[in-house]
C-alpha cells in the first residue's frame, strides 16, 4: 500500500513515530567516525572559493538517483548539476514593456540580440516585456531541451529505474525549455528562480490559451504544466519537517497550487514569500524533481567518503545471516548478477519487521508467486529486499550511521534521513502526492515507508 500525501502546511505534516533505535539495532562501534568528519569538514572547505577556482553558489540534484544517471553523468545530463560563477556575467533584467501588434511582435522576437517575453493578448496583439543585461547575476538555465542555450538537461525520472533501457518514456512531460535561476555574484549570492527559460532566440512565448494576467508592473503568467516549489521548514536539517507547496511564475512572484498542473485558472497570490531559494528547497518540473543544496548548506552535508566510511563500519563489525550463518557486506552499489546467489555476502532485510539475512530459499516454495516473504524470525510477512546503500550524501539531513531502510525498495540510510523523505509529499501526475525514496523515486508503501533495521552479530 502506497503512502499518499497531500499539500498540507507544515504544522499538520505526519511524522513518524519516535522510537528508541537502539533497541533493535545493534550497538555498533564507529570509533573512527568522529576524526574523520572533522577532516571532511575540513576537506569541505574547498567549497570556498580560491584565487583559482569560481565561487560555488550550490548544487541541483535530481531525486531518484543515487549518485550517478543509470546511463553514466555526461556532460549538461548528469543527476548532479554544479551551479558556479561564470567567466563573464550573463544575467538578464527587465528592460522595456508594451503592446504591439502581432506582425511587428513577429519581428522584435527575431532580435537574438534581444531577449523578451512574448504575451500573446490576441490574434492581432501581444505584450512584450525586453531584457537587458544585468552584469550582476549568473544565468542558468533547465529543461528537456539539448540546444546549447540549456545549461542542465532534465530528463523524466522513471521510479527505480537501473537501466538506461528502463528510462525509456512514451512521452515527456518536462518542458523543452522549463526554468531560468539567476544568481547574485556578490555574496551572499541569493540564487532565484523563474517559470520558463529563454529559447534559443533568446524568447519566451505564452500563447493566447496560456494562463497568463495583467499585473500593476505589466503582465505575468505560468507555464503549461507550472514548476512547483517546497521550502523545509526548519532548513535541511535532522530537525526538518516538509513545507508547501507553491507554484513560481514567469516573472518569479509565488502562488497557491492550481487545481491541477496544467489549469488556466492561477491560484492566489502569496505576497509574503519570494522566489530565492533555501538550502533543501525542492523543485518539481513535473516529470522530475530537483533538490537545491546551496554552498554553505553543503559544507555541513557528509561527504560521500564519510557515507563510505560508515557503511564499512557496518561491514567490519561482521553482520550474518541467521539462516545460513554467512557473512554478509552492505554494497555501496547494486550487482545484480550477485543478488540471487544463496550463501552470497549481498544482505537482504524483510521491509515489515528489519531483520536482516542473505538469500536464501527458506519458505521460498510456499511463498512463490507472491511479492512478499515470510521472516523466519518473527513471522511477520513483508518485501523481501536486497539492502543497497543510500550514496547520493546531498539528500542526507544528519551525518549518523546507516541504521534504516526504505520500503519497499531496500536503500539504507540514517533514522533521520530516512524520516524526513518518508514525510515529503513529492508531486505525483496531475494533483496527487506521494513521499517517495529520493534515490530511487520507488513510492514507499508501509505505515512509515521506512523500517529499522535488525543484524545479526556474528557468533563467533
């Protein structure tokens, strides 16, 4: 059963129940843990910018990965995007506003040397906004699009997706062109962003059924399918708790969801927020969702060599598999040709109760045919996973060991980490929501949507 989520504010979000995770999970030893985050930390400091290298203003990273496209990171298509400052600023500012008609409409939006936003009011009129340039901020720009203009290519997120086959869609619902962030280059470096990105005629179109208005500056409006924004409350942080929903427009003003993606009827107007946004704040283009990690935000995320860390901890302390009493090791990746081997190190948890074994066949003939399993220990009847390491570290709240595991799709993270995702309600089709496994996009079902998980100490 999928946990669906609606919209709610913050107040109302459900958590998870608080339990002691010390009582299932076994007592393990990081001795090591503690010397090596103060020298991550350390290592961490190369987010600052030297005389040699571009300042970082943050990072983009898409959910449903983790770590890596199922195709490899290529180029402007990667599951990680790195936002830094350009050689020569190529921002742009609204300039000049007014009304023409549309054959002399036709021939300002030829101008490339131009870049404006087009209202098409009529068959006979249309409202142009120009732009000029603002040497003060950066420009990047997203979308499905591979023209040179696009910064970062976004392709639609296929939930646990291992193949560069199993991303294949019918039909894509990200626009070509879908948004535009603009960065300040002076500190503090204030990244905002914006409905729609310029095309490679440097314009923006909203046809005559776009939803669009007229505003006390001239005229606003949205996209087809809109790009949606969740702030956390609190930060990205262990203390975190999920924010609203809003719907940013072309011009970067906030607004109330619409009744479904691609409405005509904007929703109200939400004067108090603005478009610039926080450490954790996520982006929907609906098709794939995107996590913002700004540079200061990251510089107190774990590295990937302390995740790496921590899940051989795990390892050195010898967990085993209480039916065949092997060895098992936690993978940093998944090896398929490895996972239905009995007697094999991959481990394997039962999604209902945590307990933690290695394939094996036990009950396997009653159970055949069916998606869940019977553990041998407690009797309870759940998925029946292989357990991979969460490795993407950006999507990580806090820097504690791996103890919990996502259900149902087996990926290993903190208690934390694991509760705070289980409590987002990531946009799901035309109006719906559901929290998600962010390195995989799997919807997670159970009365959490995530488990504790229980090893096994060896005998010996």
């Amino acid at each position: 059963m999928r946990r669906k989520l609606q919209n709610p504010e913050p107040s109302t979000m459900p958590h998870g129940n608080s339990v002691d995770s010390e009582s299932s999970f076994r007592n393990l030893k990081f001795s090591q843990a503690a010397p090596l985050i103060s020298t991550l930390e350390e290592e961490s400091s190369s987010l600052s910018p030297t005389s040699h290298s571009p300042a970082k203003y943050g990072e983009l990273v898409i959910l449903g990965y983790n770590g890596c496209l199922p195709s490899g990171n290529r180029g402007r298509r990667r599951s990680r995007f790195i936002l830094q400052k350009k050689e020569v600023a190529n921002g742009v500012k609204p300039d000049k506003r007014y009304e023409i008609s549309a054959p002399r409409s036709a021939q300002v939006t030829k101008d490339n040397e131009k870049h404006t936003i087009a209202y098409t009011l009529s068959r006979h009129q249309t409202f142009i906004e120009e732009y000029t340039t603002d040497v003060s901020t950066d420009m990047f720009q997203i979308g499905r699009s591979t023209e040179p203009i696009i910064d970062f290519i976004v392709m639609d997120t296929v939930p646990g997706a291992k193949s560069q086959e199993d991303c294949v869609i019918s039909e894509s619902t990200i626009s070509r062109f879908a948004c535009r962030i603009l960065v300040d280059r002076d500190p503090p470096h204030n990244a905002r962003i914006y409905a729609a990105g310029f095309n490679s005629t440097n314009n923006i179109f909203l046809g005559e059924k776009a939803c669009k208005w007229r505003t006390e500056q001239g005229m606003d409006g949205l996209t087809t399918n809109g790009v949606l924004l969740m702030r956390p409350k609190g930060g990205f942080q262990a203390t975190s708790a999920p924010g609203v929903w809003r719907e940013v427009s072309v011009c970067g003003n906030m607004y109330w969801l619409r009744e479904t993606r691609s409405s005509p009827q904007r929703g109200k107007m939400v004067e108090n927020e603005n478009n610039i946004l926080e450490d954790g704040t996520l982006i929907d283009l609906c098709g794939a969702s995107l996590l913002w990690r700004s540079a200061s935000g990251l510089r107190h995320t774990p590295t990937q060599e302390l995740l790496d860390h921590l899940r051989k901890e795990i390892n050195r302390g010898r967990p085993q598999c209480p039916i065949g009493f092997n060895t098992l090791v936690l993978p940093r990746n998944r090896n398929v040709g490895r996972l239905l081997e009995e007697n094999s190190k991959q481990p394997y948890a039962y999604l209902k109760c945590g307990h933690v074994h290695g394939f094996h066949e036990w009950n396997s003939k009653d159970q055949e045919g069916k998606e869940e399993r019977m553990c041998p220990m407690c009797r309870e009847v759940g998925p029946y996973e292989p357990l991979i390491m969460g490795n993407e570290a950006s999507f990580c709240v806090d820097s504690e060991p791996p103890s919990h595991a996502f259900c149902p799709c087996g990926h290993v993270c903190s208690e934390k980490t694991a509760k705070y995702w289980s409590q987002v309600p990531l946009p799901h089709g035309t109006h719906a929501f559901q929290a998600a496994c962010p390195f995989c996009a799997t919807p997670l079902c159970g009365d959490q949507g995530y488990v504790r998980l229980i090893f096994q100490d060896p005998l010996d």
